[in-house]
C-alpha cells in the first residue's frame, strides 16, 4: 500500500504535522468508518468518516465520527442551505478522485465546502482517511479544520 496519496500530499505541503497509519480493510464490513475505528484500536468518536452529500444540489463533504450519522437538515443548515442528501457512490468517486472507502477530505481535485462534526474538536487527535481504502491520517483536528478551511458545527442525530 502507498503511503503516499494526493491527500498526504496536501498536508506534506501545507506543513501540518500528521502521522499514517493502516490497516487491513474490509471490504465487506457492515460499517467500515466503525472498522477503521477497530482495527486502528481507537475509539469511533476519533476515527472519523468522510462523506460526500449535496447541499441544495451543490457537492459539499461532511465529516463526522464513524459511529454517528449526519443530520441532513442540520448539514444544509451549516452552510446555509434548505436541503442536503448523500451523494451517490459514483458520483462522489467521479468527484472526489478516490474510491468509496478511502475518500479523503483531502487532496481533492476541487475545493468543495466542508463541515466537520463539532464534538470532533475536543479530540485531542482524530484519525481522517487518507485518500485510500485501509490508510488512515492522524492529525489534530484543529489542523484539519483550518487546512480545509472547514465549518464546524452540530450535524450529526
């Protein structure tokens, strides 16, 4: 597996401090967010899933902990739209540039809105995927937030 990714990348050259880590994925996992979470030996609130969605039709990325699920009204809400609904697999792999499972906030081809999950912040670390299926970033989330020029509020139910 590389270690290196278009996300990886992005933070090498922004010069955030950040750590990589893999794992053995699953493929065939019920939740992979909550896999990451086990094989990584982390709690699921620090191993954080990165999810593609549109935002009055317009491509936005939500992150949350991999045990929640995003609060849709609450997403659009966050970016002063009515109405948000998950992209489709496709189209967030045609977008993204990744693959569903290893989707990166990171190291996008375009620079789209991103609101991270409020609570994720008191993290005093927070593992975000790094641009493949089984390879995880581990970075303070206030980098995160800052380098992704992100949102942060309640958007997880």
């Amino acid at each position: 597996m590389a270690r290196a990714t278009r996300a990886t990348a992005m933070l090498d050259k922004a010069g955030v401090p950040f750590t990589v880590e893999s794992y053995s994925y699953d493929r065939d996992a019920d939740h992979i967010g909550l896999q990451a979470a086990e094989a990584l030996s982390q709690p699921p609130e620090r191993v954080l899933k990165t999810l593609m969605a549109l935002v009055d039709g317009r491509p936005a990325i939500a992150i949350v902990p991999s045990d929640r699920e995003v609060a849709m009204k609450a997403l659009a809400a966050a970016l002063g739209g009515k109405a948000a609904q998950m992209m489709k697999p496709a189209d967030a792999e045609r977008l993204s540039g990744y693959k569903v499972g290893g989707i990166s906030p990171f190291g996008q081809p375009r620079r789209l809105p991103v609101v991270i999950e409020q609570t994720a912040l008191a993290q005093p670390f927070v593992y975000i995927n790094g641009g493949q299926r089984g390879l995880q970033i581990r970075l303070a989330p206030a980098d995160a937030l800052r380098l992704l020029d992100a949102v942060a509020a309640p958007i997880v139910g």
